[in-house]
C-alpha cells in the first residue's frame, strides 16, 4: 500500500488524512486546533501541523498543504513575521483594496489584471494596509507568503526554496489568471516597495521533498483542495458551509467579473474556479443557538417546528461585515418581530437567511459564468443539520446532492500528492462515493422577502 498525506491548514484547525494512493481510502487521521481571532501569530499554525502530523508524516510517501486562503504572512529578511498574519476574514483593509482598485484603473481593469476585483480579503489589500498603517513594519518586510506557503516550508527540506501553486496565488491580488504568472508590480503598488513572492509549481508536479525525504507537493488554496477533494467536473456548483459560505464551479476559461461579485480564481489542475464567498455562513446558526441557549441539534428542532417564511421574521446576517454583496462594515439586520415571535420563528430564520444568501451567490456565479448547474453539491459541517438539509432544495429551488461528511479540502491535499508522486498527465481516479440527493417543494416566497430586505438596508456600522 502506498500512503500520502494530505493536511487542511483551515482556519480553525490542522486536520491530517492519510490516505491510500490507490483508491483514496482514508486509513488515519488527527487533528489539532488554531486560535480564535481574525490575525494570528503564524507559528501557531507550524505548532498545529506539527502535532496533527506526528505519527503520519513518517509513513506517507508523499505530501501536500491546502490551506485557508488570502491571509497575509510578511516575513523580514530573517524569514520572521513581521507581525501576526491577517486572515481572510478581517475586513479592516477594506479601504486599502478600495483605494488599489481605483489605482489599477478601476473594478474592470483590475478584474482584468487578476482577475478579480480586489476586496479586503485579498493579500495585497492587507499590504496596502500593513503600508499605511504599520509602516515601519511594512518596511521590514522581505517576503510575502500564504498560509498554506508557510505551512509548507515548514515541512520542506533544509534549503528548499518558498514555493505555492496558481490556485492559492489567483487570491493575492497580484497573480495574473490570464498570464498564469505573478505580477510583482502589484505586488510593490501595494506594499510600497518590491518583495520576494514563492516560485509558482505547476499542477501535478513535485516542490521539492519534505525533511523526511518524501515528495512534497506544491499545495493549494482550501477552495481549490476541495474541488480536488470531490472530483468536481465541468457543470457542478458547490456549495460550502463552513467559516464562509462558497458557491463555485470548475471553468475552463477564465473569468473576470467587473462588478466584482464574482472571484475569478484559478483551479489546481490547470483551469479556473470562479467563486462568490460570503463571509457569514456556519457562524449565523453558531450565534443563533447561543442566543436561543441550545445547541445545534436543538436549533434544528426548533426551527423545523415553524413554518417557512418563520412568520414574517426575516434576518440580513452580515454580523461580521459582508464580502457578497461588498459590505464590510454591515451589521445583522432582523425585521418582522412582533410579540407574538416563537423561539422556533427565530431558529428557522437563521437557517432561511443562512440558504439566501448562499442562494444569491450561486445565482451571481451563474450570471458570471453563463454555465447553468448540472448538479449542486453541498458540503461542510452546518451540512448535517436536519433543519439546513429540509431548507436547502427548497429554497435553492433544485435538489442538492449531498456526499458523505468528510474532510474534502484535505482529502484534495492528498489527491495533489498522489499526482505529483505518479507524474501523470491528470490527478488519479478515485471510486465515487455514494451521495444523498436532498427535495422538496420550492419556496420562492422565503428569497423575495429576503431580498426585500437586502435590497433597502443600508450597510452601517453600530456603536461600539
């Protein structure tokens, strides 16, 4: 049997799968945990790897990273953060990528450059930050690496130079989807000066070899892990509930949407994976059941006992800022309640907002693509809720394939380091797993007064 290892450096945690090379059957598999907060000291990270590794990474022949996307690790000539990495999810660089889009020409001509129209979450909106907010930090700064770069030279070898691949790099912000190349230029426009960014290893080749002398592949974003880790095809959409909520879809052209809705991303294997991400998705039911004083089974119960449209309550659940439609400095919004609001009326509400939105950005991945869905999948933990599996073909108005719970992004890792250890031309062949494939009756009342609702509020920042 020939093992591999594939680790999923998330934002919540490091989880670990090895994996048969053969069939991708998962023989082993631990975990470890990262600190809460939207920036965290990277060493954290190599800390979690470490322990989630310990064990597996001696009997895997080959290796690979997928990692959370964007986050903004600045090393100083040393190859020591400057300061803790900013994630994804911190939006106070909002204004930064405001500012470097309108210096690249404006939302069209930057969706041409990387192919996206650059948003806080972006790495190079969070350089721009680092410039002028810390600049005596931004100065210090030799080197600019992702999460998962990070995460995977502290596997490599003594000596092995940075490295990444074209999937996790389309979300720095200065990646060109068109030229499949860097463009440091951007890179310098957004940090104010020019920085070393990690070699580019092309899909399903080797970056090197880990300390332990086994192929190390090139890694990727979680995104992209993930459609590796399905088999995604031409004609899916996924859908994500996770930290954010995903909608996208594997593309052989690429895209970019001037309005900037819609990222245009690379892929993995050599195509494109054009995504709209909300920053609120898993989170919404998290609060909502702490505000309610149950857990998550009990949510699901409660709200399974109301009816659709939750009684006229309706909920705009941008708690932490909002990236699809842009609005960073949102808060949630609640209407409808009335005395007469059930405890049930206010579980179900959160799951009905939770699927608009994530209905909204599979519309808007459509519109972007010009590609109607075959099939949509839907993945991740909030996925096992009875309440979120009744609500979900209702709402998205088609019945949604549902695959086993299982850890995709890094069972993709390992489906990269399969492929960079046989050298083929396409990543191995898997046997397909059976999937549940979730209907009911649409309930197109429940989207129109959700969008009622987004339509007229105006994003606004509460007090504090």
């Amino acid at each position: 049997m020939t093992l591999i290892l594939g680790i999923d450096s998330s934002t919540q945690s490091t989880k670990a799968l090895l994996v048969d090379a053969e069939d991708g059957r998962v023989v082993a598999q631990q975990t470890a945990p990262h600190p809460a907060g939207t920036e965290v000291d990277p060493a954290a990270w190599l800390a979690a790897v470490d322990t989630a590794t310990d064990g597996l990474l001696e009997r895997a022949e080959a290796v690979a990273v997928a990692g959370q996307q964007h986050g903004m690790v600045a090393l100083d000539e040393d190859g020591v953060p400057v300061r803790d990495a900013l994630l994804w999810n911190d939006t106070r660089s909002a204004a930064a990528a405001d500012d470097l889009v309108a210096e690249m020409g404006g939302p069209q001509a930057c969706a041409d450059a990387v192919g996206s129209v650059l948003v806080a979450s972006f790495t190079s909106a969070k350089l721009r930050w680092l410039r002028d907010h810390e600049p005596e930090r931004a100065d210090r700064v030799h080197a600019v690496r992702l999460p998962h770069d990070h995460v995977s030279h502290h596997l490599a070898a003594a000596g092995t130079e940075a490295f990444t691949d074209r999937g996790d790099a389309s979300g720095t912000g200065y990646f060109s989807t068109r030229d499949d190349a860097w463009r440091p230029d951007l890179a310098a426009l957004a940090l104010g000066h020019e920085v070393a960014l990690p070699r580019l290893v092309a899909p399903g080749t080797a970056a090197g070899k880990t300390r332990g002398g086994a192929v190390l592949a090139g890694g990727t974003g979680d995104n992209m892990g993930a459609a590796l880790g399905m088999a995604l095809q031409p004609g899916d959409v996924l859908v994500s509930v996770g930290t954010s909520g995903v909608a996208s879809a594997i593309s052989t052209t690429a895209v970019a949407d001037g309005t900037g809705v819609v990222t245009g991303f690379a892929d993995a294997s050599g195509g494109f994976l054009p995504m709209v991400t909300t920053i609120n998705a898993a989170g919404i039911l998290d609060l909502q059941a702490a505000w309610l004083g149950v857990d998550h089974d009990q949510l699901s119960d409660l709200a399974l006992e109301a009816a659709p449209g939750a009684g006229g309550v309706v909920l705009l659940p941008y708690y932490g800022g909002e990236r699809s439609p842009n609005r960073p400095g949102a808060a949630g919004t609640w209407t409808g309640l009335s005395p007469r609001t059930t405890r049930a009326e206010l579980a179900r509400a959160a799951f009905e907002a939770l699927l608009c939105s994530l209905a909204d950005a599979v519309d808007q991945l459509v519109a972007a693509t010009g590609q109607e869905p075959q099939r949509v999948l839907m993945v991740g933990g909030a996925t096992r809720s009875p309440a979120l599996q009744a609500m979900a073909p209702a709402i998205l108005d088609c019945p949604v394939v549902l695959p086993p719970p299982g850890e995709y992004v890094a069972l993709g890792a390992a489906r990269q380091a399969a492929w960079a250890l046989a050298g083929t031309p396409a990543p191995p062949t898997w046997p397909a797993t059976e999937t549940t494939v979730l209907e009911a009756d649409p309930t197109p009342a429940v989207r129109e007064v959700y969008a009622q609702l987004r339509d007229r509020t105006v994003a606004w920042t509460p007090a504090r």
